[in-house]
C-alpha cells in the first residue's frame, strides 16, 4: 500500500530565520520556493542528498507548539549522520546548543538532540558509513573477479548496481544494514561455498567476502572427488586443510558431504563429519536451502538419512518451503521408520 516518505511539513514562526537554519546550517538545498500571496504564505521545498524530504511553511499568527512537556502526537525529525562528533561540533561552531551523545541501548548507535527555531526537536542518529564499508567489499569482489569463476565479474556488476539503485531509492539507512550484508551473503555463499553471519554489519561481512575468497583458492574437496570413491585418496584430502577446501562446492553447487549422502555412503558421511564444524553442518545448504539430510530424502539414501537423524540441530532447519528434511520425509514416504 505505502512506497516511502514523501516529505515532512513544518510551519514555523519566521520564515527567513528558519529558511537560514535548513539550508545554511544543516545543508538542505532549495528545490522550489513558493509565496503564496493570498494567504500571505510561504512553502519551501527542501532536499537532503537531493531527495525531496521537507516542506518549510509560514503562515501569519500561527500558535506555537508546544515541545515539553512532550504530548501525543508526531515526536520529532532525526537525521542520519555518518560522524555524530563531527557534526555536533559544526552544529555547535554555528551556535546551536546541542544535546549530550547518549548510546541507544537496542542498536548500539550513538545519537543526540538539538532544536530548530521554534524548538522543533531535532535527532541526529550514527548510521554505517556505507560508502566506507561497501568501497572495501568492491575492492575484494573486484580482485577476486580475476582468480575465480568467470560468472564472478557479472554478479559483482549487479551487484555494484543494486547498491547504487539502494541510494537512489533511498532506503540506505541506520537500520538498512542488512540490505547490504544479505548481498554479501549471497555472493559469499552461492560463489565461494562458504557462509556468513547475517548479523554482521557491512565492513565485517567486506572482510568475509576476503576469507571467503582465501578458501576459494583451495580446491575444494567436492571437485576432487568422483563416483566410485577413492577411500584412501579422501581420507589424504581431509588431512590436507591448508590445500583443500573440506566444506567446499564444485561447479554445481555440491559439497563433498552432499555427495556422501547422495551415495548413501555411511561410512564416509562418518568419516567427513569429524572434520567439520557443526555450522558447516548445518549452513550446507544448496540453493533450495536443502541441507544434507534434505538431500538424502531427496535421493531415497535412507542410510544416509538415518545416521543424521543423531544431529538435532540439522533436523530443526527448513528449506526455502519451509519444511524440515523430516516433515519433507514424512510427506514423501510413510515406509520410513523415523
């Protein structure tokens, strides 16, 4: 129903005071300034960043409203901000008496308050410096693009793309954080078979892509093995980790592990299993979000899937339907014993 904001109002008292304010101290620019002569009226439009965001109005005799005690109602305007001393110290230099920095308790942001003309009360808000921490994720996509899968350099377009389009739309915010990690996530994940952790912020889930790509100059495990299975020549891969990518994919988005349980191969679903880490256990999960136990539904491998029941935690994940490889089971076979 709703896109976005489109503006936000504010009548004030002296016009020519508070145009000064916006636009000379807190940098809003001038789309259009109206006066509307019958009503002896004002109506400027302002821009941040050149998005239209406030609509500064003066009419004759308007009654104040009033800022404490605070009542119902709209609250206040906030503005993000990259460096929250910086700013307050230019606020200050200009004469505007500015609040204390205090630290929200929820997102661990800093934020302050000062006022407008007419008291109007003003947050400022410490966002991610996006720039910053997207600028290092381009600088490794953009390195990796010459040492991997010729598909890399296409994604890293699209995705530079789809960033600057999340500018342009503008839903770069404090809370927007994700919006630039989910990408990390997906680049990382889908190309480099590794994982990242979605509560990461930009710069941490930058420096993943990096030991994503570190592991991706291994070979994985997955690549290196082929149906029938050469026992001894894995069991020498698995004690060569600084050469081999254990948890890796080949070229079809396989791990070695979605192997072993697509062969129902109890033994070397064992044998790897000592070798990895519960999450890449439980975050090996293809495109479809199935993870190995889900293969091995998929496949009938019921020997395969009656081993990995033991992982509680691999049995509670679910797949983009939604459903755990046990409930997936259960709909495709009543012949199972569970």
């Amino acid at each position: 129903m709703l896109s976005g904001v489109h503006h936000i109002a504010i009548i004030c008292s002296n016009y020519e005071v508070s145009k000064k304010f916006y636009t000379e101290i807190l940098g809003l620019t001038i789309k259009c300034e109206t006066y509307r002569k019958e009503r002896d009226s004002y109506k400027l439009d302002l821009c941040l960043n050149g998005n239209y965001v406030i609509e500064l109005f003066s009419f004759p005799n308007r009654p104040p409203r009033p800022s404490y005690p605070e009542a119902c109602g709209l609250r206040h305007l906030a503005f993000s901000v990259n460096n929250i001393d910086e700013v307050k110290q230019q606020l200050e230099s200009s004469g505007i008496k500015v609040e204390n920095i205090r630290l929200d308790e929820i997102t661990n942001k800093r934020f302050t308050f000062f006022e407008d003309p007419d008291q109007l009360p003003i947050e400022i808000y410490e966002a991610d410096n996006y720039d910053k921490s997207f600028s290092k994720f381009q600088a490794s996509l953009t390195q990796l693009s010459t040492e991997v899968d010729n598909e890399l350099p296409v994604l890293h377009k699209q995705l530079s793309e789809e960033y600057m389009q999340v500018v342009a739309d503008r839903r770069v915010s404090c809370g927007d954080t994700g919006s630039i990690v989910k990408k990390t996530e997906v680049v990382v994940k889908h190309i480099f078979g590794q994982t990242v952790d979605s509560n990461v912020d930009c710069q941490s889930g930058a420096a993943q892509v990096t030991v994503a790509a570190t592991n991706r100059k291994k070979k994985s495990l997955s690549s290196l093995i082929e149906y029938p299975p050469d026992v001894e020549a894995i069991k020498k891969y698995l004690e060569s980790p600084s050469e081999v990518d254990i948890a890796g994919r080949d070229y079809y988005g396989l791990s070695a592990l979605d192997k072993f349980v697509s062969w129902n191969d109890v033994n070397l679903v064992k044998l790897i299993l000592e070798y990895l880490s519960d999450d890449q256990i439980v975050d090996n999960q293809n495109k479809e979000g199935n993870t190995c136990l889900h293969l091995a539904v998929e496949h009938d491998c019921q020997l395969s899937y009656e081993y990995l029941l033991f992982h509680e935690e691999l049995k509670q994940v679910k797949n983009k339907n939604q459903l755990t490889a046990v409930q997936l089971m259960q709909a495709k076979s009543k012949n199972w014993r569970m």
